[in-house]
C-alpha cells in the first residue's frame, strides 16, 4: 500500500522576472542573445505563486531591481534555518548586486543577516534537510562558506562535489522530500558524495541525467506536493509511485538561464 504523505505549510520568498533577461554566461544553459519571452516568463511565474497558495502556503516577494536579470532566482540570496539568514556572495560579479536587496528585505522583516566571507550562493547549494545541511561546492560556494554555515547556524553541515557543470547548484540535481528522504541524480556528484548519500538515504528516489536536464530535481516539496517542471514527467511518475502528489508548473521561459521552480523559491524557516 502507498505510504500517505503529510504536507506541511511553508512561507516562501520570490522575486517577480520583471527585468528577466539572459544577458551574460555564468552556467551551460545561458546563451546572451537568446531570444526571451518577458511576458511568458512572468505569467509562466505567476502561475507558480498561484499552485503554492493555493495549496496552502505563504508567499513573500521581494521588490525586483532593474539591471539585476537573474534576481528573480530568489534561492540563491540565501539559506534560513531557525529564523537565522545566511546571506549570499555569488561567484559571478553580475549577481553580486542582488545580496545586498535581499539583505535588506530581510533585515526590513526584522531578520538578523549573516553575510560570508567566502563564496556562497544560498539554497542553490545548501539544502536544509531537517536535520542538517547538505552542501554542495565544485562550481560555485565553497568549502570555505560551508564552514562558516555550519557555524553561523549551528547545525550539522555535509558537504557533497558537484562534478557536472550542468548541475552547477546542489538544487539542480537534489531535493529535499520530506524530513526523512531526498531525491536526486547520482552522477552529478563525484563518487565519494554518490557514497555519502546512499548511506545516508537509502530509500531515496532516484533521478536520471534525463530527469534533471528537464529540470526536475529543481523542484520544490511540501512534504505530499512535488511543484515539478512538466517535462520531467517520468520522474513525475515515479514520485507518484512513492506517494507523492506532482503539481506541474512549467517555468521553461526560465530554464534558459538555468533555473527552474527551486531556483525561484527561497524558503522561510
């Protein structure tokens, strides 16, 4: 019998893609020149906000900037944990602008904010699980702010190697299911990292290099709800056989920076 899932009410920070545009090369998927539908970006986005209130969850926005394109990938300003935001320090000197607004909402809602000294890119490489923090580094954040995390937050943090440059961010090909698993594509990581999550969950979902080129493991889980890129309909199905409940949302106009529904989704812990 298929296990029943409990979701679990989330408040979430998103930036609307109202400046959205592919204008410089920081990942595989960004071609500058691209053509770039605004308008269906910014629908394709409502339609995002809309799935996560109407199933329950709060949602937050932060003002966009002009000249910040890529500031609608709210998940990367930072990592909150126990009401504690770890701020950002993105790798590429085009985002680094983004930091200091979404310091200033948080700080606005009367949050302290940690700002590291080393590189780091928020929840697009580091995940909180519940129980500790799953870090990834090989392309953007690095070892260094993994360690400055584990002593802002004060929680356990695991670091894992990236090793394909598609996968640039953790949240590209690992998502957090509920408190007690995870699902993810195995050979995104180097083979140590692969070691360290099959011990750690070995009831995970498995994903395949197909899965995550749709964007499916940039996804966001309330605990029963998969908000899941629509093209990624196999590893849909497969969530569905484990008891998870997919909601397709279909953000493709923003798959050509490289991201997707979780790169869009900063949560509020």
């Amino acid at each position: 019998m298929t296990e029943r899932r409990v979701p679990r009410p989330r408040r979430f920070l998103v930036c609307e893609p109202r400046h959205f545009a592919v204008q410089y090369a920081i990942n595989p998927w960004m071609h500058p020149g691209r053509p770039v539908d605004a308008g269906l970006a910014r629908e394709q986005w409502r339609s995002l906000v809309r799935a996560f209130t109407e199933h329950g969850h709060t949602v937050d926005r932060v003002e966009p900037v002009p000249g910040l394109p890529d500031m609608v990938f709210a998940a990367n300003a930072a990592l909150v944990v126990g009401g504690r935001v770890f701020g950002s320090l993105f790798h590429a000197p085009e985002r680094r602008p983004e930091s200091e607004h979404y310091d200033t909402w948080f700080k606005t809602a009367g949050y302290d904010v940690y700002r590291p000294e080393s590189v780091a890119e928020g929840e697009g490489d580091l995940v909180w699980t519940g129980r500790y923090v799953l870090a990834g580094t090989g392309f953007r954040t690095t070892p260094e702010a993994h360690r400055e995390a584990q002593e802002y937050l004060g929680r356990p943090v695991i670091g894992l190697r990236l090793v394909d440059p598609y996968f640039y961010h953790l949240d590209t090909a690992l998502f957090v299911l509920d408190d007690e698993n995870i699902c993810y594509y195995p050979e995104a990581f180097s083979p140590g990292s692969r070691e360290v999550l099959r011990r750690l969950y070995p009831r995970a979902v498995l994903a395949t290099r197909e899965d995550a080129l749709a964007f499916g493991l940039n996804s966001v889980c309330d605990g029963r709800h998969v908000f899941i890129a629509p093209q990624a309909a196999a590893l849909a199905g497969r969530l569905a056989d484990h008891g998870y409940v997919p909601v397709p949302v279909d953000l493709s106009e923003l798959h050509k920076a490289g991201g997707g529904i979780k790169c869009c989704t900063q949560e509020i812990r």
